[in-house]
C-alpha cells in the first residue's frame, strides 16, 4: 500500500477552496439591477449639519450619484460618482470637487450582492476601497479607506434614506 504524502491532498484541498472563493466573489453584469437600491436620497446628520447622497439611474449601464456638504443654507458639491457596467466590468468611478489629478480615479466593484457591494484599487492612493452596504431598506453605511500621506484613512457614512 502506497503511503500518501499529507501535503499533497492540502494542496489539492486549498487549491479548490481558493477557486471557489474567487468564483463566489466575481461580479455579474446581471447583477447591475441589485443597485437599483441606491435610488433616491440618503442623509447622514453631523455636528455641522448633514451630507447628502442623491443617485439615479442614468440609462442602463449607468448610475449617476452626488454628494453634497449642507450647512444651514450652504450646501457645498463634495464629489460626483458613476457606477458603470462596461462589458463584464463594473466601476465605481468618483470625481472629488477640487481634485487637479487629470487621471481618473476608476475602482473595480469586486463584490455585488443584494445587501450592497465593495469596490477597489489597491494601486490608488485615495480612495482604494469603498463598501456600501444596506442595512436594511431605509440604512445604507457606506464606508471609504485609503491612503494619504502614509497614513490609512477610513470614513463612515452612516446614511439614512429620506425619499
């Protein structure tokens, strides 16, 4: 009787696990209708004031989304987002208000499933990963991280919907 070596059948076994957790994580362009929760506008209150999200759905590979700054009667324009199906891609592509970078900044959604999505570049100083995420139907946190000035950054936006 032949004596199996054990390093062999946990390669075997990792290499199955690791194809099918990648299999489990690929975005399908199908799935593009799983963002139609985002419609709407979503606030989040601060000690300043509030932030606002408003998304719509611009055609049907499309989503168009803006964040607002309000503060008493000053509302301030803080950055203009795309989600956008590309062949079997989707990007999360934001442009921030007073950016002098030309290169756009184009995230790749890695994970979309019905409670929200991830989106990342690694290779991107700021942001390199931003998570939405639904809570329920009328809760979205969306949470931004990347890097600056060698220093990690995360920010949380704990939104809630208002229509």
């Amino acid at each position: 009787m032949a004596k199996k070596q054990w390093w062999s059948n946990s390669l075997v076994l990792l290499l199955l696990l690791t194809g099918s957790i990648s299999a489990a994580a690929q975005v399908r362009p199908a799935d593009f209708r799983l963002l139609d929760k985002l419609a709407g506008t979503w606030k989040m209150k601060t000690k300043l004031g509030s932030v606002l999200e408003t998304w719509s759905r611009t055609n049907d590979s499309t989503w168009t989304g803006r964040t607002w700054r309000v503060n008493g009667t000053d509302t301030t324009l803080q950055q203009s987002v795309e989600l956008v199906r590309q062949g079997s891609d989707i990007f999360f592509i934001p442009v921030y208000e007073g950016r002098t970078e030309t290169t756009p900044i184009r995230l790749k959604v890695r994970v979309l499933k019905a409670v929200g999505f991830v989106a990342e570049d690694t290779t991107n100083d700021f942001p390199q990963k931003v998570t939405y995420r639904f809570t329920d139907e009328e809760h979205l946190d969306a949470k931004v991280v990347g890097e600056r000035d060698g220093t990690i950054e995360e920010y949380l936006f704990p939104y809630r919907r208002t229509e």
